[in-house]
C-alpha cells in the first residue's frame, strides 16, 4: 500500500466532529471516553491492517463470530473501517453453531440481521464428539479447534473467501508465546497474519495491536449480546487462564509490559537467541571488524529514544506511556521501556 492509502486506513474510525445528541455533565464526559475508544480501536485495528498487508482490493473476509466480545468487537470495528476505508471489500461474518446444550442459536443471526451484515450460520455437532473423544475433566479446546478450524476452512471455501479473520487480540498472542515457552519448549507466538495449515487460505487477525481491556469496555459501551461457551468458558484451570492472569498481574503493576513484550516480537534478533536453523552458528567466524550487533551481554545496552505522540490524546492510552505516529512498520512501535522488576 502507498503512504496516502496507509494513512488514510488508519485514520478511519477517527472523525472528531461532534455527535449529534446532547450529552453534559458525568453523561458528557463518557460519551467523550467512548468516542476516544472507538477512535483508538479503529486506528489500532487500522494500523494492524496496513502493518502486515492483511486486507486487499476486492476481498471478501470472512469475519469468524463466536457470539463473545472479541468476535463481536472485530465485526464491529471491521464494519466501520470498510465504510471509509482506501478500498472496497466485502465482509461476511460467519458463525459455527456447535450444538452446545443451552445454546441460544436465535441471537446472532437476530443480531446480524438487524445489522444488516452479510452472514452464514454452519450447524455442526462438534459438542458431542468432544465430550465423546475426551474424559471428563481433561482441556477440550484443542480437539475442539481442530474440528472447528476444518469446518470453517470448508465454510471459508464455499463462500469464496480470499481471507479469514479471526478475533485474537494482543493478550492471546502474548499468552501463546508464554504457553509455547513453558510448556511447548519453542518460542512461538500467534502472528498477525499467516496461511492457513492447509494451503488454502490467508488468515488475518485485526485485534493484533488491541488489548483486551480495550474489546471488554467496548462490549459495555455497545452492549453486544454475549454468548457464554459451556465447553471450555468452564474450564477455570486452563493453562492459558493462568497465563492470562499473570499477564494481567503485570498489566497492573508494570503499566505497558505488554505493549513492549508485543513489539518486542517484532523485533527478532535471531544472532542473540540459539536457534541453529535460522542462525548459522556452527560457521561463524571472526571478521576483524567492528559489530553493532556483536556481542554486548556485559554492556548497558542503550535503550531507543521515545517517539513524540502524534494526533493522540493525551490520556487515549492510559498507563501506556507516550506512543507514537501511525506508520507502520517496527520502528513505529517504540514504547518506553519499563523497568523489569520483580512481578
């Protein structure tokens, strides 16, 4: 995309002209919280779309809904960006009914109709063979993703999809790195974009820059209907819970750990890890000559300067920090560094 495409990407969602309705007081002052909101999910969202290329001319993307906030807020934003965004795209949102007892299969199409969104609603009985398959007790979610992903690669097939997106946001990819490293023995995280194991398919997710404390405020302030999941919703010790919880933990006692362990993914040093593959180790030679990137385990390493805020609130992202100017790419990603301490 050219420069006057990525700009104009991620300031949709951003007009500050003022809202028809007449709000004062404590009323006024969370329109006003709502709105600085909604701007930052749409430039976040935006910013995302344009770092990693994830939408194209003459898309159609398949926006998977699940009935919880993070799909909600997706569809959401993603409907807003397309109304004044660079290109034209068409969004179809599709939603797996997986037979789960309880399961109020009335809301979404309800909900999608009265939004007036493309949409398909796959029924599939996938419950019954996860509760089949694994014992009582024991993590359903992988079984369960891997029959819910076959079903939506069809799906996506079927309908002509060029893309799929899904709702992961920040904090899940930052769970996946830490689950990976605890307990996978790999680094390896959820990317922003990637083809699908299949072959077939590019799969993006928009929230990739977004919070998860941003899309819960969010389903507030639109009151999206949420469908609880009955199969893994319950499962209160999960690995990735655990994850979570630590990784909110140091939300609060570190404000913006999170936003600096996101850009350190991506800003990979592969000479300063240990991976033989992707690092020729075994032939490395000396050169005579001076490195920037040579060995500095016993330096002070300098830490890169703040970027000044650009077009941003003041208090748009509270505890973050100063942020800087959307333009993409990893050099645009610069946050304070905040000291380590003990969590």
């Amino acid at each position: 995309m050219d420069q006057t495409l990525n700009t104009t990407w991620i300031a949709s969602g951003t007009d500050d002209s003022p809202s028809p309705e007449v709000v004062h007081g404590a009323a006024s002052k969370q329109h006003r919280e709502n709105h600085k909101l909604e701007k930052r999910l749409c430039r976040e969202v935006g910013r995302a779309i344009v770092d990693f290329n994830m939408i194209e001319e003459g898309d159609r993307v398949m926006v998977c809904v699940s009935g919880g906030k993070d799909s909600y807020g997706l569809l959401d934003i993603l409907l807003k960006l397309q109304a004044r965004a660079p290109i034209n795209f068409e969004i179809i949102a599709v939603n797996l009914d997986q037979k789960q007892p309880g399961f109020p299969d009335h809301i979404l199409p309800e909900y999608l109709s009265k939004l007036g969104v493309k949409h398909h609603i796959e029924t599939q009985d996938t419950y019954s063979i996860v509760k089949k398959v694994i014992p009582e007790g024991k993590t359903m979610c992988s079984l369960c993703s891997r029959l819910r992903r076959g079903i939506l690669y069809r799906v996506a097939k079927e309908l002509g999809a060029t893309k799929i997106a899904l709702g992961h946001h920040r904090d899940d990819m930052l769970q996946t790195l830490f689950l990976n490293m605890f307990f996978g023995g790999k680094l390896k995280g959820m990317p922003a974009k990637l083809v699908s194991d299949n072959g077939e398919f590019m799969v993006i997710r928009p929230l990739a820059y977004v919070p998860e404390k941003d899309l819960i405020r969010w389903a507030e302030v639109r009151q999206f209907p949420i469908i609880p999941c009955t199969l893994c919703g319950s499962q209160e010790n999960l690995q990735r819970k655990q994850v979570g919880n630590m990784l909110r933990d140091w939300d609060k006692k570190f404000p913006g750990r999170l936003e600096n362990m996101l850009t350190a993914l991506q800003n990979v040093v592969p000479s300063h890890l240990m991976d033989r593959k992707i690092f020729p180790f075994a032939a490395l030679e000396v050169t005579g000559e001076a490195d920037e990137d040579g060995d500095k385990a016993f330096d002070d390493e300098e830490l890169p300067p703040l970027v000044p805020p650009v077009d941003v609130d003041a208090d748009d992202m509270p505890g973050a920090g100063p942020v800087d100017a959307p333009t993409g790419g990893n050099e645009s990603r610069t946050r304070p560094v905040i000291p380590i301490g003990v969590a």
